[in-house]
C-alpha cells in the first residue's frame, strides 16, 4: 500500500466525485447534502437556512424544491428520460404531475439539442411553474404517436434557501471574498469545480499565516447572491479590497479571465498578472460577456471589487449545459492547476504594498553577502532582481506594478523582498 499523499488535485477530484451524483437545485435537499459534505473538509463552515417568501432587494426566496423520481413510459412500456438513471433528465423545479398525454403534447414539454443529439441539455423553470423532461435528441426523433405515461413526483412548498459561509481571520479586518455556487445537477465543470477548488482553498487558507480576513461563501447563484448582499452589503463595501468568483475550474483546455465591471480592481490587476505568467495566452472576456455572480457584485450600487479566473468559461465550450460536462471533462491535472492559480492570487494580494528603499543610493550589497566580492561581468546576476525591486522601491510603486516592470511573478518578487528587508534595506509596511 502507498503511503503517497494524494495531490491537491486528485484530493478535489475526490471530492467532485462524491457529490457528483446528486440532484442540486436553487434549493432542496440536494443542496444541504452538498453542503454536509463540503463541511467535512471544512468544519468550520457554517449552514444557514432563509424561509421561503424573504424578500431580497428585487427578488423573494422561492418555494423549496424536491424531487424523488420522474420518468416517461412510452406506448410499449420502456421507461425514457429516467431520473434515477440522470437528474438532468427533469427540467429543475417541475412541478409534480402524474398523467398519460398524447405525443404533441409531450413534445411541447421535451427538451433536446439536435446540434448535440447524443446530449442531455440543462434546463430549468424556476420562477414560472411548468414541468418538461430532458433527452438526446436522438432518443426523442423516435418518438412514435401515442399515449405516454409522465410521472414527476416532486414538490414545491414552504421551506428554505440554504447556503453555506466560512470566516477566516486574518491579521487585519480587510477581506478576501470567495463565492460559488452549489446549485446544478451533475455537472463538473460548470457546478462541481467551483465548490471543489474553493473547499481546497479554505483548507489551505488554515495552513498560513493570513494578513487578511477571508470571506468564503457556497451559495446557489443568482438568488443565493442576491440574498447574501441583501443581509451584508455594507459589510462587504466596507472591507473587502478583492474577490473572485470561483467557477468553471476544472478542464485543462484554456485559460480565461473575466474583470470586474470596472476593470481596474486589485482583483484585475491579480488576476491579470498571475494570468500573464502561468497562462499567458488566456482570454480576456469583456464584462459584457458576463454570466455569473460578477452580475451581482458588480451591479450599480454594490460595486464590489470581484473578478473570475476560469479554465473554459461558461457558455463557451460545447459540453456546457450537458451531460457531457461529466467527470471525463474535468481532471486532476486541471483542477490542480487552477487551485494553483488562485492560491498564487491569494499570496499576491497578502504580499502586496508599496514599498521604499531604507538607504540613499544603491547599497553596498556584498558586505551583506547579497553580491559576489569579485567583480566581473555576470556576477551581478544574481542580484539583479534584488537591485530592480529597490530601484523601483520610491514609496509609489506597489508590489504588484513592481512586479509588472522587471517581469517576474509577484510571488517570487516578496521572496526577494523579504532577503531585503531582513536586512533592513526595504521598509513593507503591513507585511
């Protein structure tokens, strides 16, 4: 047997595979499952739970959905657009139906994708009651005339919104906030990436020695955010200074970056710049181009500093909204390297400042044994780097710029620093 520690990689494949099986919703019990689960790794995590008909700027929490089964029998008995078999066979929040219909008026209430005729599309109905059923399209151009069975036994009613929250002290009040969203069936990169990244995240947040307090939250989106700014908006204008939303993480195809709705956050500028070094062929999108809980943070009013890094961006890839967004479409390597990404923000943000040299001119760094004694021609390469920071270290340039104009990872640019300020050459107030 291997005594191996699994990578951070297989650990959150792991544990995509143990929540892909269930049916998640904008509520439900699906939700509180994934919930429970994610609070294993994170105990921490607190649950909450909003009645139905809170009112949330706009919007009200919804009736509560839950589902036990749902299937069509066609006219020779054979049982299509199975639940136990997929739960993306049931458009989410059908209503509760048992009845025998006529062909043309069951196609009126299927869902398929001639483009993709061997996919399941996603679909829902949440705020508009109506039941449909979700199949290969070519499963449905076999249909033949006659009476079918439709039984959906679910029901809506009375009950909660549920989602979950993690604080993460830091040394100072100013926060970090992480969001994701737990409200999709059985889809990886679309639903399970997100949560799965972000539960990794927070357990290794609880191994380092934060600067920052981090506000992490699994919410359904949409009204899940919606709700959550409702109840805490003014704390979070007041102190978070970065945030992403943590979705679409999982495949190993691309790179993407979605901004802010102003562009010019810290978030931004982290982003970009661990993009520039990992990843540099990635695609910006514009924020018009945005599709996920960036809409909230960054509408009028709320103007949060939130951002995305994302592997293949939702609504991009042709497996988006499928069943083929399954366990083959995400990897290890994949969501590995995207936890990457963002524990390499996450060390950007803590080691950001604006640094300023101690000293008048360039310092003598070989009685500091930070330079070669002998003098000839490359026996300063070492020390470039050290000499660029302190060159740019005026009191007006961050970490991060600094980090931009002698073109290294910002990351390795505080390892220097540090050298540097141990020996009392750089003053990094904060740090």
């Amino acid at each position: 047997m291997s005594d191996r520690k699994p990578s951070s990689g297989e650990e959150i494949y792991s544990l995509i595979q143990r929540l892909w099986p269930i049916c998640r919703s904008i509520t439900g019990p699906g939700v509180r499952e994934t919930l429970n689960i994610i609070k294993q790794k994170i105990p921490e995590l607190l649950i909450h739970e909003v009645p139905t008909g809170t009112a949330c700027f706009d919007w009200v929490v919804p009736k509560e959905w839950s589902v036990r089964d749902a299937y069509i029998l066609t006219p020779e008995g054979k049982k299509i657009a199975d639940f136990q078999i997929n739960n993306l066979h049931l458009v989410s929040y059908s209503i509760p139906i048992e009845m025998e219909v006529d062909l043309a008026t069951l196609e009126s209430h299927l869902h398929s994708l001639p483009d993709q005729p061997d996919a399941i599309p996603y679909v829902t109905s949440y705020y508009k009651p109506d039941w449909g059923f979700c199949l290969p399209h070519n499963v449905r151009a076999r249909l033949k005339p006659g009476r079918y069975h439709v039984k959906i036994d679910s029901t809506l009613s009375d009950g909660y919104l549920t989602y979950g929250s993690v604080t993460l002290p830091g040394r100072e009040r100013q926060e970090i906030f992480l969001s994701t969203y737990i409200c999709h069936p059985s889809l990886a990169n679309n639903e399970l990436s997100g949560p799965c990244v972000t539960a990794q995240i927070a357990e290794w947040l609880q191994t380092i020695d934060r600067r920052y307090t981090y506000r992490i939250i699994f919410i359904p989106e949409t009204i899940g955010a919606i709700l959550y700014l409702s109840r805490h908006l003014e704390d979070l204008k007041k102190n978070v200074i970065a945030g992403y939303v943590i979705t679409c993480v999982g495949d190993d195809r691309t790179w993407s970056f979605m901004p802010s709705r102003k562009g010019n956050t810290l978030s931004d500028a982290v982003a970009r710049h661990v993009l520039q070094h990992i990843a540099p062929d990635f695609k910006e999108y514009s924020f018009l181009e945005r599709g996920s809980d960036e809409r909230q943070y960054c509408s009028p009013g709320v103007d949060l500093p939130v951002a995305s890094i994302m592997r293949s961006k939702y609504a991009t890839y042709p497996e988006y909204h499928t069943s083929f967004d399954n366990l083959d479409f995400v990897s290890p390597q994949g969501l590995e390297k995207s936890f990457i990404a963002y524990t390499r923000a996450i060390e950007t943000i803590e080691s950001n400042c604006t640094p300023h040299t101690r000293v008048l001119g360039e310092p003598m760094m070989s009685k500091r044994g930070l330079r070669a004694t002998t003098g000839k021609f490359g026996s300063a390469s070492s020390t470039v780097s050290m000499m660029n920071l302190l060159a740019y270290s005026d009191g007006r340039n961050s970490m991060i710029d600094i980090a931009n104009i002698i073109g290294i990872p910002a990351w390795e640019l505080s390892l220097i620093a540090r050298k540097l300020q141990a020996e009392n050459l750089l003053a990094m107030e904060g740090i």
